[in-house]
C-alpha cells in the first residue's frame, strides 16, 4: 500500500475507549483499535499515540469537585498511563510490539520518554505510546500531543474522535452543521470551534504541524486516511 505519511502521531480520547459507557474501557473498542493501528504499521508507517485519560479521570472535573487542580492533574495523567498500558497489551496481544513511555519515571510501569527512545523505538517498527501528558499541570492531552508530534518529527498529527471531522457547530446538537474538508488554525480559532484546547492550536500553528480530525470509530477510516484518502478535516 502507498502511504502519505510516513511516521505519525495518533491522539486518542480517552472517552472512545469507553465505547459509548461513559467510562471504564470496552475491550472489543480497544482490540478494534489495536488491529486499526497494526494495519498502518504493517504498511511502513512509523507510529506514535497519545490517549486521554477522561474514561478514568479528568483533571478539570476534578477539580470542579473540590479537588486540587494540580493533584486532580497528576490523577487526570495517570489515568493515560492505564489507556497506554490497555493498548499496548492489546498490540501485544496481536503480534504487535509497542512500548510505553511516560512523561514522569514511573519504571518498570514505563519507560522515561525521550524524543530519542520513541523514535528509535518507531524505527524498529514498535508504536511508541507517549502517555503522561506534558508532565505538567494546566496542560490538557491535546497540548501534550501536539508538543510530542513536533518533538517526534511527525508528518501529520491524526485526531481520532467519534465525528468525522470539524464541524461549524456540534453536529450531535445542531443538524444544521456543516463540515470543513480544511481549516486553517486561525479560523478555528476565531470561530471557536472546539478542535483542540487553544495552547494545542497554538502550538501545531507556530510548528506548521498539520492537524487531521477524522472518526477513527470507523473500522478502517486510519488505513484510508494513510492512504490519502481525503477524509476527515485537514486543520492547517
């Protein structure tokens, strides 16, 4: 198979894990990500994926109920370090290796990300699964993509949600919405469209790092998006 891109970064929510419960993970959602994920790579592409942790627990929630916001962080990152241990098994179990890094040392759990050791670890045709976060508190999953998109020298960075792309409104509430083929930040900016919290937005916009929003709920929709298939939302 052609491929557009040849290595990527792949951000996850934590809610599509949970298929639709609200919370936990649905393992038949995981393992369909899993053979999604082991298609690209059997491709030639090389891999790295950041999940959420909002199935587990969300830091801003948290911290609405009384939480402290940095300790409601710290659990909010923890949280992705469960999802990335979830995929990594599941990879496992498919024949697939994959390593965890994590943002904070947590060894044996993961190893101590560098940008060296995940590319490295993509060169060998493992997906690196960068769980953690940024490290830091106020700093949402999608600013801790974006920053390890353009760390890892990602070509594209993927956003894989449950709509197929940006809509002028959201197309669950509003039937009226209308889908962009592509944007450019500043539009999703001004319109305040919510692609990405806005240090993500700034982030990928000062690094020329091109955002694509697609369903990845959709079995399938990675390879083709790979592929070149115009699908999704291109965020420039």
């Amino acid at each position: 198979m052609e491929t557009k891109y040849k290595r990527i970064l792949l951000k996850l929510s934590g809610e599509s894990l949970a298929a639709g419960t609200g919370h936990g993970i649905d393992t038949d959602r995981l393992n369909a990500y899993a053979q999604q994920i082991k298609a690209v790579v059997d491709a030639g592409v090389q891999v790295s994926i950041v999940i959420g942790g909002g199935n587990i627990f969300r830091g801003l929630s948290g911290a609405s109920r009384g939480f402290d916001r940095v300790k409601g962080d710290q659990m909010g990152m923890l949280a992705t370090v469960i999802n990335s241990l979830a995929l990594s098994s599941a990879l496992n179990a498919i024949g697939q290796p994959a390593q965890v890094y994590t943002a904070i040392n947590m060894f044996p759990i993961g190893e101590h990300y560098s940008k060296w050791r995940a590319i490295s670890s993509m060169e060998r045709n493992e997906v690196a699964i960068i769980s953690g976060g940024t490290g830091n508190p106020f700093f949402t999953t999608d600013t801790g993509s974006a920053l390890r998109a353009i760390e890892v020298e990602a070509d594209v960075m993927l956003k894989g949600t449950r709509v197929d792309g940006v809509y002028t409104a959201d197309p669950e509430k509003d039937p009226e919405a209308t889908k962009f083929d592509s944007i450019t930040y500043d539009e999703v900016y001004n319109r305040g469209l919510k692609v990405m919290d806005l240090t993500a937005t700034a982030l990928c916009k000062e690094n020329k790092m091109p955002i694509i929003v697609f369903d990845m709920d959709t079995e399938g929709n990675l390879a083709r998006l790979i592929a070149g298939e115009n699908i999704g939302t291109l965020v420039y």
